[in-house]
C-alpha cells in the first residue's frame, strides 16, 4: 500500500464525525482498519463496466441493463465497456478508465461489472486507488473481479463484495442475499439451505475478517503487492471449470506462499464442473481434505458461494464468525453506512 493512502484510511478509521455516506471500522484484536461504503438503495444508479472480457452475445448487453433496471435502479454504461480489443472490452488503459471514472463520479452510487471471465489483473498498475479511497461506494462481483475485490481492498480498506455480476441470474435467492449485503444497515448471518447444507470439514468457531474469491484468480495474484494480508483471516474460496489435480496444484501454491499458515478458518464454496480427469483421480473432497484437515482450523465446504445461479453476497474485508459445524458466517455489523 502507498504510504499516503494508508495514512489516508488509518486517520479516517480514528474519527467521529465523518462525512455522511460511508463508515469506517476497526477489527478488534487484529487493528486492521476498514471502510464501509454507502449503502445502497432503490433509485440510486448502478455503474456497468466491463474491467476484462467482452460478453460476445452483444444483445445481453440491454438485457442485463434491463434486468438490474426492473429491480429498481437507474443504470450508466461506462465509456468503453461495449467496446471490443480481441476478447477484451478495450485496452487496459480504457477499461481501467471507466472502474476510475465510476469511483470519482459522485452521480454513481454503486459499481457492477457486466461480467467476469479474465483481465482484471491486467488493469492493477492504472487504477487510482487514492481517488477509490476518498469515493467510497460499493463494488459487486466475482470470479475474475475477484482481482478488483481484493486489491482495492488491500489498497484503501474499503469493504467489497463478492456477489452477482451484470450477467448472473438475479434469481430471487441471488438477489435477496445482494439486498441484505448491500442495501440493509444491520448484521446478517449467511447459511446454505437446509435442502444443501454445507458440510463441516473440521467444527469449530473462528473469527476474523472475511477475505477470499475465485482460486485461480487469487493464485495468480500471489507474489503482487495487492494482496491483503490473510492473518487471522476467514479465506472463502470458489472456482469453476477445473480438473481436480488443478485445485490440489492451487491449494498448494496457497501453502507454500503461506497464506494456509496465516488464517484462521475456511470456507469452500462450489467448484462447478470441478471433475476428476481420469478414473485413478482424488476426489474434490479428498484433496480438500488432504491439504484442509491438517491445518486444524475450523473449516466447511459446499456454501452457496461461486459460479451457481443462487449465491451469496459476502463482504469482502468485514469481520466475520464461522460456524464449521453449521456452515454459518455472522456478521454482527452492517457491511454499509
């Protein structure tokens, strides 16, 4: 983190009488300042950007307008989010432009990319996280944002969110979690359906602040000055698409950077079409368990967390109770002012 930046946010967590609309935090125990954005709320307008790749059906680009549209929000399409550069919507430059420009936009009250895929990491070295940290406002996605949720985070302490993007379902399990996340002043508790329950890899109870996202994603980030700091951390992780042996070789990059030595509880959420390759393959559950069990920290997985249709909007950097045995995260603050 810039030496300024970090002044910035350590001096804002200190003061009482803050300008309305955002609020600041500090995890007791850990003295890791956060930032709270605005909440959000019907009326208020949603900024869409696209940060990596284009969505090739070019007509999702109304529909997803459309969609957040008939859940009660003014919509703004930043300046070259529909634009084209081989599978990416712009240059990196561009596509930094439009994140920068929708955090300095006092018009814009939250942020959303169309969709995820890849290129948010391409982008780090042109956002202004100064400009980001004196106009807080929420930022919603998952998958490759993972790259924008976490950086921005490590970089201003303000709280983000893993949830929907643009192009996600929006059922109404999605969008009652993204309400309650994002738009509601009070504590919450996340807790899969007693129809899917969670499954406890080891029981017990763990505090911290609550940090994580797509694996691959975070694996590629390793070794960057963009990440946070995982001590004491609650890590939640997801991913899509990948043979098991892929998982075991990511798990273990997380080891051997010593992010496994840092947290104190885990969540795995879904691996969609996370398959085994060959039929002499470990199973998921098996190489969770093989690099999970000996950590001896309370642990879960199957939350309703990752690529799925009904998922979870968590706060990124709030601090956080896990119940392994249940499967619940407890937030006893609201993740907005």
């Amino acid at each position: 983190m810039k030496r300024n930046t970090f002044l910035k946010f350590m001096g804002l967590s200190g003061l009482s009488g803050l300008a309305a609309g955002f609020s600041p935090g500090l995890l007791s125990g850990l003295q890791k300042p956060y930032i709270k954005p605005p909440r959000l709320s019907k009326g208020n307008t949603i900024g869409l950007i696209s940060p990596g790749f284009i969505i090739p059906e070019r007509d999702r680009y109304g529909e997803i307008q459309e969609t957040l549209q008939n859940l009660g929000f003014e919509i703004q399409v930043g300046k070259h989010a529909l634009n084209r550069h081989g599978y990416f919507a712009g240059k990196d430059r561009e596509r930094a432009s439009d994140l920068n420009r929708m955090f300095r936009d006092p018009g814009i009250d939250a942020i959303i990319p169309f969709r995820g895929g890849w290129g948010s990491n391409r982008i780090l070295q042109y956002i202004d996280f100064d400009a980001i940290g004196e106009n807080p406002k929420p930022l919603i996605g998952f998958s490759d944002i993972t790259t924008l949720l976490l950086s921005i985070y490590a970089k201003t302490g303000l709280v983000t969110f893993h949830g929907p993007v643009g192009k996600s379902e929006w059922t109404d399990f999605t969008y009652r979690h993204f309400r309650t996340a994002v738009m509601q002043c009070e504590g919450f508790s996340l807790q899969n359906p007693a129809v899917q329950p969670s499954i406890p890899i080891r029981t017990g109870r763990a505090e911290g602040p609550l940090l994580g996202g797509n694996l691959s994603v975070l694996t590629s980030m390793l070794g960057s000055e963009y990440l946070p700091d995982f001590e004491g951390a609650i890590l939640f992780l997801e991913d899509v698409g990948e043979d098991v042996y892929r998982i075991d070789r990511m798990l273990t990059q997380l080891k051997l950077n010593g992010i496994f030595d840092q947290i104190g509880g885990l969540v795995f959420g879904q691996c969609t079409n996370c398959t085994p390759g060959n039929s002499y393959s470990f199973s998921l559950e098996e190489i969770l368990d093989d690099h999970i069990l000996p950590l001896n920290i309370p642990a879960c997985r199957g939350a309703m967390i990752g690529h799925i249709d009904n998922m979870f909007t968590l706060p990124v950097g709030l601090p956080a109770t896990l119940d392994a045995g249940s499967g619940m995260i407890t937030f006893n603050e609201p993740a907005v002012g």
